[in-house]
C-alpha cells in the first residue's frame, strides 16, 4: 500500500513512544519537514520539534496519549505530529470500527 497521504486522509498510528497510541485513528491536517513545527492549531505559540527535518504529520485524533514533563505525566490529548513512517494509510475499506471524535482538548502529543 503506497503512503501517499494528503491533508483529510485517515491513517493508523503504527509506531509510537507511548504505546497506548499504537492502533489510534488520526485525520491527517498537514505535512511540514521544518525543524520546527507550528501547531496554531493547539496554541498560536505552539510548536513540535522536529530535529531530524523528517516528513511528519499534523493531525488531529481522540484520546490519544501524550507524556509531558511539564504536565508530569501522561494525558488525553487531540492534536500531535508524528513522522510519516509511524503512519499507516487507512482507506475506505480499510476503516476499523471507531471513529474520529475531535472534540478532546486541544494539546499535543508527538512521538
């Protein structure tokens, strides 16, 4: 199955530091190779680091885990970036039985 993924596409997380995430639906907003990421979407000085300049996707999922020092620990979240290569296309007739809520609190989480 070709990874070629454009802005609306569904897609599995299939890699992930926080292994709760593994198998979570997400809607892919857009793609940024930029060592910094913006994240307006959660904050409009939000930002995710990407150090390696890799092809990563913004997306928006629900009761995704993100760990955060600054939170000390791990929460839901809706909003996160994760490189392509942790993503697996999802198409019509690949589609798992839950859905996309995205009403979750808007925070971040990255792999």
């Amino acid at each position: 199955m070709s990874k070629a993924f454009k802005p609306g596409d569904l897609a599995m997380v299939i890699s992930a530091k926080n292994e709760g995430n593994i198998g979570k639906v997400v809607e892919l907003l857009r793609v940024s190779s930029d060592f910094g990421i913006s994240l307006p979407e959660v904050h409009p000085s939000a930002w995710a680091e990407n150090s390696r300049g890799l092809n990563c996707w913004v997306f928006v999922g629900f009761v995704l885990i993100a760990t955060s020092i600054q939170a000390g620990g791990s929460r839901p979240v809706a909003y996160g970036v994760l490189p392509e290569h942790c993503l697996m296309p999802l198409r019509d007739d690949d589609l798992p039985a839950e859905t996309l809520d995205t009403a979750a609190p808007r925070e971040l989480v990255s792999a």
